[in-house]
C-alpha cells in the first residue's frame, strides 16, 4: 500500500506557514529595518493627517489665524511652523496661495489670476421718496407726462428725480402726445420689468395687493381706485413715439439743461 498523502492546504493555512516559517528565519537586523519602516510610515501618515487639520483650519477660517490659535486647535505633537512651511510649499504652484499677513496665516488668490478675478459692481443707489413716489405714477399712469405728475405728487418734480431714473434706465421719453405744446410722455422700459421681477407692465400689484401688503390704509376713500397700468396700451394712440435717436437727445438735453440751472 502506498503512503497516504497529507489533504492540501487552503490559502490560509498557507499564508500562515509562510509567516511562520519567515519568522523562523529572520534575523535581529531585519526585524530593525522593518520596524523602522513601520515607524516611517505612521509618522509620514500622521504628518499628513496634522496636515490636513490645518488646511481645513485655514480654509474655514473667517479671519488670518496666528499660530497661537492654530496650537490649540492641532494636536500637541504638530510642529505648526514646519507645517505651514510645507503646506505653504504645497499650495506654491497653485491658483490660491499660503501667505502670512502680520504674523496670521491666510489664503489668498494668486496674485497674477487678479485680471482673471477682477469684477466691476455697481452699488444700489437709494431711491428718495420723491423718486419713488414718481416712478409709482409713471408705471401706473404711463404714458404720462411731467405736467400730469406734478399734479398727482401736488408737488413740482425735479430733474433729478427724473434724470436718477433715466441713470437706472428704469424711465424713459415715450414719445410726445397730440396736445397744444406737444408735451413730452414718460413710461418705464424692459429694465424696470426685469429689475421688479415682472412680465409685463399689467403685473404691477392692484389695490387688493397692495392692501393686502400693507401698503394701503385698511380705511380708504370709497372713490379711490388704483390706476390700471395696462391702459397705456390705449393712450398709445394719443402720442407720436419716439425713436431711439430722438429720446436719445431730448435725454442730453434735459441733463444738460439740469446742470444750467445747478451752476
């Protein structure tokens, strides 16, 4: 009869007897240099997570932070200046850079991107009540002319007012209407809609929502109605338009006649 022979082994068993028989046969000088190569790596990989704390830190951070602040915040064991050295060196190439800004740590935009970066705003410019109360009536009551809204306002209406809507280009001459002196009419343009977030000029809040809002007393007079704005449609047929080229002057003009009267 022959021998019987031992079953095979599974890969466990296998990778156990490899171990086993490499421990047997490592010596003192390997065990060094693999236990140093252990060391290497959990100290590579703490570095990097130290690492990332501070980046996070920085990033998040409302204000430059000095190192005192970066202390309590990382563990004990960081070395916070050889971090922020090589965190800076890291960042060095990149569209954001690591820089100090009187002994507080930030970052900053590249300085060669700022072309890239540069934006030009426009600030809001607050309106009076005198303008608010004339773009009012000229939306609800346009085509419309000076005339008319002074005597709505009960008050003369500067060319100020006038000429800050005409900046925003929220107003604009409309066109002249068919009456003795052929004065000239007022309507808001496609700004004015946009600015306002509407369609079109009959989405303008009627009586119910502007009561509804607050902005009517709960007791108002029983003839009082609110214009309806899309009635412009109709009075279009009483003026001559304007085109482009004449609104255009007559706009020079009036500001030009504007600061006549200021100097």
């Amino acid at each position: 009869m022959s021998e019987e022979q031992d079953p095979p082994q599974d890969a466990i068993s296998q990778a156990i007897d490899a171990l086993r028989h490499q421990a047997m046969h490592q010596g003192p000088a390997d065990l060094e240099q693999e236990e140093l190569a252990l060391g290497v790596r959990l100290a590579v990989n703490t570095e990097r997570k130290h690492l990332r704390i501070l980046e996070a830190l920085l990033f998040a951070a409302e204000e430059p932070l000095d190192e005192e602040t970066l202390i309590g915040r990382l563990p004990l064991e960081a070395n916070i200046p050889a971090l922020l050295a090589a965190l800076q060196h890291e960042y060095a190439e990149r569209g954001v850079h690591l820089v100090e800004v009187g002994g507080r740590w930030r970052f900053e935009t590249a300085a060669d991107l700022a072309e890239v970066l540069s934006e030009v705003r426009q600030e809001p410019r607050k309106l009076s009540q005198a303008a608010l109360e004339t773009l009012s009536i000229i939306a609800y009551h346009q085509p419309v002319t000076r005339a008319e809204i002074e005597e709505i306002r009960g008050v003369a209406v500067s060319k100020g007012t006038l000429d800050l809507l005409f900046e925003l280009r929220w107003v604009r001459p409309r066109g002249r209407r068919r009456t003795p002196g052929r004065p000239v009419t007022y309507g808001t343009t496609p700004a004015f809609l946009e600015y306002f977030g509407l369609q079109a000029i009959g989405d303008l809040p009627g009586q119910s929502d502007l009561k509804a809002a607050g902005l009517l007393d709960a007791r108002i007079p029983p003839d009082f109605s609110v214009p309806d704005p899309s009635r412009h449609i109709e009075d279009a047929l009483l003026e001559d338009p304007m085109d482009e080229e004449e609104a255009h002057a007559f706009h020079i003009d009036f500001m030009e006649s504007d600061e006549t009267e200021q100097s």
